[in-house]
C-alpha cells in the first residue's frame, strides 16, 4: 500500500495496478471500492532521453534544439516500453488508448513504445500534455505535419513507427497549432485540461507519454514523485469524477 510520503517514479512504477474486479473478488461492496472499480486506470510514461537532456545550462537554448529528438539510448529506452511494464506486471495489450503529447521526443517515444498497437488501439494526442516551460526550444512545440514528416523519414527503416505516426488523431490540437500557445493558455480559448477530457472518454486502461514537469505539476501534483526517470512507468487511477471534483489529479496507484 502506498503512503502519504513523498515516493519515487521507480519505486511506485513496482506496483502492479492492472488487476481487474478487486472489489468483486473481495466481496466487498462498500462504495469506497466500488469508486475504486470504476476509475481509470492510467500509466504515465515520461520520454525517452532526449538531445535536450545532454545539454546543461545555457547550451540548452542552442536553437538547434528546437523540438528535439530522442537520442540513440531514448530511442533504446522507448523501444524497450512493452518489456518495463512487464516487469511491473502490467501488460502492454491491456490499454485501449493511448495519449501522447505533441512534442516530438513523446511522439517518437510513443511509437516506439506502443506502435504495434495502433491498428486496434487509438493514438490521441493532446495539447495539455505538451511540455510547460516554453523558454527553451526543446519545450517549443511545431507544426504537427512537420513532426510526422520528420519522424515518418527518421524511422523509415521501421514501418511499425511510421505506420503509428501516420496514424496518429491530432484533432483534440487548435487548428492552429502551436501558434499563440501561451495565450491560449491563460484565456477562455484554452481547450478543456487533459484531465477532464480523459473523464469523457470511455476507455479504461490509458498509457500516457508526456513529460518530467507535466507529470509533477499537472497530473499529480507538487510532492506526490520525486524523480521521474525516462520511459519508467508510473501507474495510477483516476477516479470516477464527482460534481465539483472535475478538476482532480490522477493517484498514485
């Protein structure tokens, strides 16, 4: 059982969380277990190491690092997905969705990781799961169909990863995207939080692949992991949303 205290991605990613029908299979109908029934349950997945992440300091504003990509050991790392949820007890064909930010090092990790799903399995991405903290050009999100371009020639040689990226629903993104992201952002233009569009979906086992700030700040919350390695899953739930709760961050689970 999880605590209050402060815990690490990796000790928390050794949970197993996909077990279905706990409450039924305890016997127990308290409503406290039935709430658990029915959440979501949703793994988040920070990238692969990225170029970025070899840089320190001010080399991280070098332009060339403009929507980066994953490194040779990122790309190894997100590759590698389907057996770290293994190890976890987590199978990888139990999702029936999954989201990914549109920043390129979390698409590339996406299709890396979950490419062989996307003809059975939605890919969705969402412009709420982008990296915060636009001052450096890592974080500087691009043209969508630039981002398939290029990743769709990166992985030429990997037709899995192509045919993902090509796959890929864009749509919950403005139509004019990334322009004026910041604006939007503190406007009534925002798009509905990835939270509370997860909520109206109808699929139950999610795999997110976002980023180190989002997961911290936006989907869990200040204090609830430490460190956020690359490509370690962490899993969670999020509960069934009661009126006035729509804002509520997803547990660890």
């Amino acid at each position: 059982h999880t605590t209050s205290k402060a815990l690490t991605a990796r000790s928390c990613a050794g949970i197993p969380t996909f077990i279905s029908n706990q409450a039924s299979a305890t016997g127990r109908g308290s409503s406290k277990h039935l709430k658990r029934a029915m959440s979501k349950r949703v793994v988040l997945i920070r990238h692969g190491e990225s170029e970025g992440q070899q840089h320190r300091g001010k080399a991280r504003k070098d332009p060339s690092l403009l929507d980066c990509y994953l490194t040779k050991k990122g790309e190894k790392q997100a590759s590698a997905i389907p057996s770290f949820l293994s190890d976890r007890a987590i199978a990888v064909d139990e999702f029936d969705l999954i989201c990914t930010s549109p920043l390129t090092r979390a698409v590339a990790t996406c299709v890396l990781g979950f490419g062989h799903l996307h003809e059975r399995v939605p890919i969705v991405c969402h412009p709420d799961l982008a990296e915060v903290g636009g001052s450096i050009p890592e974080n500087q999100a691009r043209p969508t169909k630039k981002v398939v371009r290029d990743l769709t020639r990166r992985y030429r040689y990997h037709p899995v990863a192509v045919s993902a990226t090509r796959s890929i629903d864009f749509s919950p993104l403005p139509s004019d995207w990334p322009s004026n992201v910041q604006r939007r952002e503190s406007s009534e233009e925002r798009p509905p939080s990835f939270l509370e569009w997860l909520r109206t979906r109808s699929e139950t086992r999610i795999a997110v692949v976002c980023h180190h700030n989002v997961i911290k700040q936006k989907l869990l919350g200040p204090g609830a992991v430490v460190r956020v390695s690359n490509c370690v899953p962490i899993p969670c739930e999020l509960p069934e949303g009661d009126e006035g709760e729509g804002h509520r961050r997803l547990e660890l689970a």
